[in-house]
C-alpha cells in the first residue's frame, strides 16, 4: 500500500465546544490531518485528503444521498489514480446509512474502505477520537476488502452496522452477525504471513449499476429517493396514507407484522393508479423477517391484493434505507430489479 484517500466528512470526529454545544470546526479538522500525517508518514504511505464540504464538514445528521454520492464518486476517482484504501471520517449518527450505502455501490471494488468517528470531540478528557482515528488507520493498512466501520476496537461490516448508544464510544453494534475484533498484529505481519488480492482483483471496476449511478448529479439522486415513505407502527397510534411514494417501507413489529388495520387502510388507499413496493421491517432487529407468519397481521398478505411485497431479511435497518435508495438512484422505473437481489419477494 503507497497511497490511501482520506475523506473528511465533520461530525463529532471534527467538533469542538462551541457556545451552542458541539459543532464541526477547522481547527478540529486539522488536528486530525495531523494525526493522520504523522501516522501514514510512519509506514511511507501517502495520505491524499478530501474535504468535500469544507475543512470543517458537516453534522451526519445533515448528510443526505447526495452527499452519499459525492463520497462514492470520490472513491471511484481516488481509487483510478492509485489509491489502495480508503478511509472516512464521518459523524456516527448516520454511519450506518452511509456504510450501507457504499457497501452497496463497491462491492466489486477488493480494496478496504473504512469509516469512523467519534462519540466524544477531541477537545474531551478522555476522547475516543485518537483511538479511533489509529485504529481504523490500522487496519486500513492490514489490507482488509470491503466497507467497514471501526468503532471501539471492532471491525463491522458495512450492510450490517447498526448505531445502538447515543453517547458511550461503544456506539456500533453488527446486526445479525458478529464483528472482528481488531488486533493491530494483523498489519505488522510479514508479507508472506500476509496474502495480498491478486493485482487483477484491484482497483476501481465499476458494475453497470454504479457506472449509471455516479454519471448523475446530487439533486437527481435526491429527486429520486425522495419517493421512500417509512410508516412507523405504534400500538394505538394510526398512519397518514396522503403522502405517496414509490417505495413504502413498514416498520412494524415481529416477523414483519402491523396492526390489521393499517394493512386495510393501505388497500384502500392504493385502489387505483401506480402502487408502491412494500418492504416489511421489524422493531425487532433480530433474526430472519417472515412477513408471512401470522394471519391478520402479516405484512405479506398484502401480496394478495396485488402489492409487491418484500421481507426485510436479517438486515438493519439503515441497510434497508440505503438499499431503497440505492435501488431508487440506479433504476428509478423498475427498483424492484435491485431489491429482489437481497431481499425475498413475496
């Protein structure tokens, strides 16, 4: 490895104490760059950086899949002109969708991308930025394929991260999986102790679906995945079915259930003209979704009616998110086409 990107996103990761709280700020920022520097310059790596939106970034919470696809075509780019890892800076409040989403778009790409970031500033006693910071940096350099997230030494797959603590540095959890709990030996072992992908399996291919996807600019990508609808069951509490979208996802509870009359309510609210897919999600993050299970309540029945549904599967929740959108940017008329690659039709 000669050449890492290094993207610069904001978050807590860049924040400092501001009079209205934390917020994302340049000198933040370059405190970090010089971590980086110093750390990369140790193992003759050259660190290439990228600030997108500034030196200082922007609070995740702001972050949008136009942003998700300014990033992605970052790495394409990068990864063309020789870099060999990625790693991203990034607030951890919405993590999990941008893993997802770059899980989704770089899955032919056999180079380690890896996100983190912080859930206490740089300016806090103690903080876990340092840490972070060297430990994602690590195992960039131990040559670990694929999209990543580090957080409090673990390793988590991007489609299966799920932010579960909103304060504590052990903010991640992998959702139906287990994480790799990182051993920095791992990227101090001898090149013969340490297989390389073969030279052919580098560098940045593009599939058909993210050719198509970083041809197109931010306002179109969030044009288009503006028509996801998320209905939230609640005992007791009854949906607004004005709003139509060309993705509805139902998160309900169980197996994939909501109440029965909500299931009524979609019926007779799509009687006629285009119908949206339906994706039954579950409070419960645990386990394989089985929108079939019960009678009544089950979210599949709604195949029946003549409603294309699909079952969540064992993903998270923000995969799910950032697979409607995926599937939305790429192939706005038939999405169903991206969604049944993952998920089960019924």
């Amino acid at each position: 490895m000669n050449q890492v990107s290094i993207i610069l996103t904001g978050g807590t990761i860049a924040s400092g104490f501001g009079l209205s709280g934390k917020e994302p700020t340049e000198k933040a920022s370059s405190r970090l760059r010089m971590y980086l520097e110093e750390f990369f310059d140790e193992k003759g790596v050259k660190p290439v950086f990228r600030e997108p939106w500034g030196r200082a970034g922007l609070d995740s919470s702001d972050l949008d899949p136009g942003h998700w696809l300014e990033i992605t075509r970052i790495i394409v780019s990068d990864i063309s002109e020789g870099s060999n890892g990625v790693l991203i800076l990034h607030g951890t409040d919405t993590m999990a969708y941008t893993a997802s989403w770059l899980n989704l778009c770089l899955w032919k790409t056999g180079i380690p991308v890896v996100l983190t970031g912080s859930q206490l500033t740089l300016d806090y006693t103690p903080d876990d930025v340092t840490v972070n910071i060297r430990g994602a940096a690590q195992a960039l350099c131990s040559k670990i394929a694929g999209v990543w997230v580090y957080c409090n030494w673990k390793l988590i797959q991007g489609a299966r991260v799920h932010k579960a603590r909103a304060t504590h540095p052990d903010a991640f959890v992998p959702v139906n999986s287990v994480p790799l709990f990182f051993n920095p030996e791992w990227a101090h072992r001898d090149e013969a102790r340490q297989p390389d992908l073969p030279e052919k399996e580098r560098g940045a291919r593009l599939s058909e679906d993210l050719s198509a996807l970083v041809s197109l600019d931010a306002e179109t990508i969030k044009k288009r995945t503006s028509g996801i609808r998320w209905l939230f069951c609640a005992p007791g509490c009854m949906p607004d079915m004005s709003s139509k979208g060309k993705i509805l996802v139902l998160y309900g509870f169980g197996a994939g259930n909501v109440p029965s009359v909500v299931l009524r309510m979609i019926t007779e609210s799509f009687t006629s003209g285009a119908r949206p897919l339906i994706i039954a999600c579950s409070q419960a993050e645990g386990d394989v979704k089985d929108p079939s299970a019960y009678s009544g309540v089950g979210v599949a029945s709604l195949a029946r009616d003549g409603f294309k549904v699909y079952s969540q599967m064992d993903y998270p929740f923000e995969f799910i998110h950032a697979l409607a959108c995926y599937a939305l940017a790429v192939d706005y008329d038939n999405p169903g086409r991206v969604l049944e690659k993952f998920l089960r039709c019924y």
